[in-house]
C-alpha cells in the first residue's frame, strides 16, 4: 500500500519523464508544486518506489523513470485526462464540417488530425463494409467492350468494380439490367450480393437481355474482386520522432507489424468496449513490447462499428490521448450514425 506522499511523488515523477523523456531526479521533484519535503525524503520515497517495483534506475543517471508497473499504477489510479483544448476541438470539428459524405474518407480524415495533434501513430478500424447494404447500382460504359459497375451503399460508402462487355451490346440491355439489379438487389448487404445476384436476378436477366450470358457471368466475377481495406493509418512515421525509440531492429520489426493487415486484430481487438490501454508487454504482439496502445470504441446507432488507436511510447501521454480519443469518438459516432440514417 502505498502511502500519500509515495503517491503524490510516483504522480509527479511519471508526469515529469512523460514530458521531459529525462530521468527523474530527487532534486527537481523538490521544487515541484505541492511537493513540500526535503531532497533527502524524496531520495528515500524513490528508493522505495524503486524498490516496490514502480520506477527504474537508469545505467546513464541517479534519476528514475516509470517501469511498466508504473505506468499501469498511474494509469489505473492516479490519471486525471484534460480537457481538450479549443484549438484541438476546432480542428478535429473540421472533419465533420466539410459535408463529407463518405464514411471512409471521415475515417480517414480522422486518422490524419489525430496523428498531427498527437505526433504519435494513429491506425482507425472502419466499419465493416460487407454490412453495409446495396442503396443503389450503376453500370457506366467505358469503352466498347468494357463499364463499370457502382454500388452505392446506406453509408455512402462506394465500390467501383470494372468488368468486359459484349463490344456490341445494345445500350438498353445495359439499362434493363440496371433496373433489374436496383429492383431485386437494394436492400442485401455486401456479404450477400454475389450470393444473391443469382438467385435474384438470373432468371428476369434471361427473360429480357438477349446476350444475357455473358453480361450477367462477367458481372458476377467483378463482384468477387477483394474490397476495400477499412484499416486507415494516420502518421505512420511518428513513431521515428520519439527519443524512446532507438533500436533500428525493433523500429523495422514494430513498422513491418503495423504494415500487416493481419496483425490488426491484436492492435485492434475486434469487439473490445470502451476505451483500454495497453501497456508494454501488455501487447500481444512482441514487437510492440516498447509501446502503448490506447484505443477506443465508436458505433453507428446502438451497433458498435469501429475502434480507433493510438500507438505510441510507453512515455506516452495518457492524460491528453485519452481526452482525445473520448472526444473523437463520441463525435464519430455521431456524425456516422448520421449518414447512415440519412439525416
């Protein structure tokens, strides 16, 4: 149990390296605001912080620095977030200002703020585009032998998929496919289109397009093209800029990590509620074993969508990311759950 003055002193100390990424000594936590006892006292409480296992001795100084034990304690107990800035409101607002109407172009526009307010790596999980559903279908000839189809979804959320044509087909075989498409197909989610195509519209295509064979095969193939990755990363070179990162080994193995789309659901737990941080070894991955990871969730309506994460030092700034991420996703969910109802 740790006792008033240790906890005040540990606060202090983790605030003071946070900020000045340089040991801290007994000294300078002396003439720290509501800190009244002696250079010798501190020693004394540093030792024996030390000693409980929630600060380091550096090789390089007398001065401590926060081990992971440390940090978890503050995190748990002694965090106190601030408030966001005005400024930070102003420039995070602007994403929602512009009218964007694209889900993905919101999210990705998130991750870019985030990363120039923090300095850190942010990495934003969008919402599973395969459950978003089919609102409206269009098929643009480009050439003589080729169009391409355009799948609007409820989120705004757009799929291109170019695919070969008869070079001869009659324009009005075009638009009775279209129309058939946007009768028997709005409403299915994008998990099911390709399934669902057939069943739904094989048999009206038979009975009105002549060369409906070849249209409706190559069609279905363009379906079956690999969407979009919903995985938006914002600063991924920030990492580089942090003093706590000097190992060009263990830089290239977390950087390779990050560049994985496999590796995000162990940055990014998929279905984890509320906000969490992860602490050092805490992270499952080993590369990651020097950083932490505070993420956050977000939801369209009462269905939860998405996670945002920020990727940093363990000397990271808690109390600032999480007043960040808190604010973020409160206003993404907003501003999404508005696009999706069309508001």
């Amino acid at each position: 149990m740790l006792t008033e003055r240790q906890l005040l002193i540990l606060k202090v100390t983790v605030d003071d390296y946070i900020q000045s990424a340089q040991p801290v000594g007994s000294n300078q936590l002396a003439k720290k605001p509501g800190i009244t006892s002696s250079s010798a006292t501190i020693r004394n409480e540093l030792a024996e912080l030390e000693g409980q296992g929630y600060l380091e001795k550096t090789h390089t100084s007398s001065g401590r620095i926060p081990s992971q034990k440390g940090y978890r304690y503050y995190v748990d107990h002694l965090l106190t977030p601030n408030p966001v800035p005005q400024q930070d409101i102003v420039q995070l607002r602007s994403v929602f200002e512009e009218k964007v109407t694209e889900t993905e172009e919101i999210i990705k526009r998130s991750a870019g703020i985030l990363s120039e307010l923090t300095n850190y790596t942010s990495i934003l999980l969008g919402p599973d585009i395969r459950k978003h559903v089919v609102k409206k279908l269009s098929i643009v000839p480009l050439s003589p032998g080729m169009a391409v189809a355009i799948i609007v979804t409820d989120s705004g959320h757009v799929e291109n998929r170019v695919f070969s044509i008869p070079p001869d087909l009659d324009p009005s075989d075009i638009e009775k496919m279209v129309n058939i498409l946007n009768e028997r197909l709005i409403g299915v989610s994008l998990h099911d289109l390709h399934n669902r195509l057939e069943q739904e519209t094989l048999a009206l295509l038979r009975q009105h397009i002549e060369r409906y064979g070849e249209l409706f095969r190559t069609f279905k193939q363009a379906l079956l093209l690999p969407r979009a990755d919903n995985v938006y990363y914002g600063g991924k070179l920030n990492i580089l800029k942090q003093p706590d990162f000097h190992d060009i080994q263990k830089i290239r193995e977390l950087m390779d990590v990050m560049e994985e789309g496999k590796h995000i659901p162990e940055i990014l737990p998929i279905g984890a509620q509320g906000l969490q941080i992860r602490i050092g070894s805490e992270n499952a991955l080993a590369a990651m074993e020097d950083c932490s990871v505070i993420t956050v969730s977000y939801d369209i309506g009462d269905e939860q969508m998405g996670s945002i994460a920020i990727v940093g030092p363990k000397r990271m700034d808690y109390r600032r990311i999480v007043s960040l991420l808190d604010y973020v996703s409160g206003d993404l969910s907003k501003e999404l759950t508005r696009l999706f109802q069309g508001k």
